[in-house]
C-alpha cells in the first residue's frame, strides 16, 4: 500500500497530499476540519489533530480514499488529454495530417545516409500509399 502524507494548512487553506513521494492535488478530499496531518506509512497512520485532540492510531486508512480520489483524478486528466488531441487531430487539415505522416527531413536525411536512396524510397511509398 501507498505511503501518504496528508496536511492541513488552516491559514491559507492549502492542503497536501503526497502519495509515494508524488504531490498531488488536495483540495477537495473531505477531511475533518479538526485534522491537521495523517502520516500513513504502508501499515498504519498518526493522526494528528489541530483541536487539542490527542494524536490517534489507525490501521485503517481506506475511509479517507486518497488513492481512488487520486486514481479517478488522474484518470479525469488523462481523458481530458486523450480528448484534446483527438480533437486538434480533427481540426488538422489534408496537408498538415500529410505533412505529420512523414519524417522530419533530418531523420529523412539520415534514413538515406544508413538506408540508401532506394530505402528511402520505400519509405516515402509507404507514407504516399497510406
């Protein structure tokens, strides 16, 4: 299981997360307001309180749900990716979706240099015949 450290910041209501070594976004992970910090080392968390509460124990980490949150957040950014590139390939034009089809001309260049004129060519056939 991960290592996670969460934190508090009551003045100016930043959080932090870090997730095995990663920060992540945490604005929005629904922690008590009377918990400043959880320490969970793979096995058990401290808990620490900003109330005067005394620090507490735990075994159990999974009702606060910081690796679903981050996994369906990660995911909610990779999609939005996925999306604009699927949508900027549908903008392109006939000739920049061409032009993306070939080589840039230094590789052009060095496919002749190892390959030959001829392998080259083969090349370029098999963008032209696409």
């Amino acid at each position: 299981m991960a290592k996670i450290t969460y934190i508090k910041d009551g003045q100016e209501n930043k959080n932090q997360l870090i997730i095995d070594g990663e920060q992540v976004d945490a604005t929005d992970y629904g922690v008590a307001a009377n918990i400043h910090a959880i320490q969970w080392n793979g096995s058990s968390a401290e808990i620490e309180y900003n109330d005067g509460t005394p620090n507490a124990t735990i075994t159990d980490i999974s009702s606060f749900d910081f690796e679903a949150k981050h996994a369906t957040e990660n995911q909610a950014i990779a999609d939005e990716e996925k999306k604009d590139e699927a949508d900027r390939i549908a903008n392109m034009t006939y000739a920049d979706k061409r032009k993306a089809d070939y080589a840039e001309i230094g590789e052009q260049l060095d496919d002749i240099y190892h390959n030959g004129i001829d392998g080259w060519k083969t090349t370029i056939k098999a963008v032209k015949d696409k």
